[in-house]
C-alpha cells in the first residue's frame, strides 16, 4: 500500500509512474518553475526525478517523501510536495510545495505544510522542521510565516537560478516550539 497523509481536502501520496504528465505540467511552466530550486528542465530530467522519487518511496528506511498531492474525493492532481530528511542530519527535515496555478491562493499550501509539520514533528520525531524559498518568492515566505515558521536569514546570491543569481531565505521551527503551539 501506498504512503499517503491525508488533509482537509487533500491526500498526499508516493508518486507513480502515471504521475510523469503532472510532473511535466509542472517543469513546463517557467512561471512555477521560476523560483524551483529543482533542475527539471528537459525529460530526462523529469524521468529522473520520478524515478529517484519511487525508488525512495520503497526503501525500508525511507528518508524522502516526495508525494502528489492530490483533491480528496477526485484525485486530482493539486502539486508537488517533498519533507526530506538529510541523511547527515537525521533529526533535520525539508519541506516544499509547488501547487499548480489553479490551488494556488486556496489555503491548500497551508494544509499541506502543517501537515508535513505533524507528521515530521510527531510521527517522525524531527526537531526541526524548515523551509526555503527564493528571496523573490513572497508568497512562500508568508506562507511559512502564517504557519509559525521562523526567519532564519538570507543565503545571498549562491545560485544562479536560470534567470537570476538567487538569494534564499531559510525559515525554522524547532520541535519544542512546534509542541509549545500545539499541546
């Protein structure tokens, strides 16, 4: 059986081979692509990239949840979600969302990033749970803000990122803050 988390109005689940066409929808668009710190930018890449994602989903010491996300009730494709876990820092994990034009704005990202929260606080026992956007990317940095993220500072212009040199604002939330807003 498939990983799965499920939200108010979302499941996020293991991604499938089926799921290449989402992925494209989503590598194709320069505009949500336009702040992705992912290299997707031809199909190779793509194939790679689901390939690594359910190759990961299998092991037995899983540390990537790479997931759709998906309407609950018609399966429809919403996004693309990850909490990744680095293995030099085990107690440590990533989180990021790219939701497609039409669930941006709806408070999807939201339930999507307090629920990868939950699971990596709780279920996962992380103690620290962080996210990080372009400097650009307002609305990624509210959005980890609304959901008690902390500013952690800017890493300045480490990156060319296709059409300019990015600049990225790293947000944190420790276990016990995360346990003090959530008793």
């Amino acid at each position: 059986m498939a990983f799965h988390l499920a939200t108010e109005r979302l499941v996020l689940e293991d991604l499938g081979e089926e799921d290449l066409s989402n992925i494209q929808k989503i590598a194709h668009d320069p505009e949500l692509m336009r702040y992705v710190l992912i290299w997707l930018e031809n199909d190779e890449q793509i194939s790679t990239f689901l390939k690594r994602a359910i190759d990961e989903s299998i092991l037995a010491e899983r540390m990537g949840y790479v997931l759709a996300a998906r309407v609950a009730g018609t399966g429809e494709f919403a996004g693309l979600t990850f909490l990744e876990i680095d293995p030099k820092l085990p107690t440590t994990g990533e989180v990021g969302i790219v939701l497609l034009p039409e669930y941006q704005a709806s408070g999807y990202g939201k339930e999507i990033l307090l629920k990868y929260m939950e699971f990596g606080f709780n279920t996962l026992s992380l103690h620290r749970v962080f996210g990080k956007c372009d400097e650009l990317n307002s609305a990624s940095a509210r959005l980890m803000e609304q959901c008690g993220l902390i500013y952690e500072g800017t890493i300045r212009e480490h990156v060319w990122l296709r059409d300019h040199w990015r600049s990225t604002r790293y947000y944190g939330m420790l276990a016990g803050e995360y346990a003090a807003l959530n008793p």
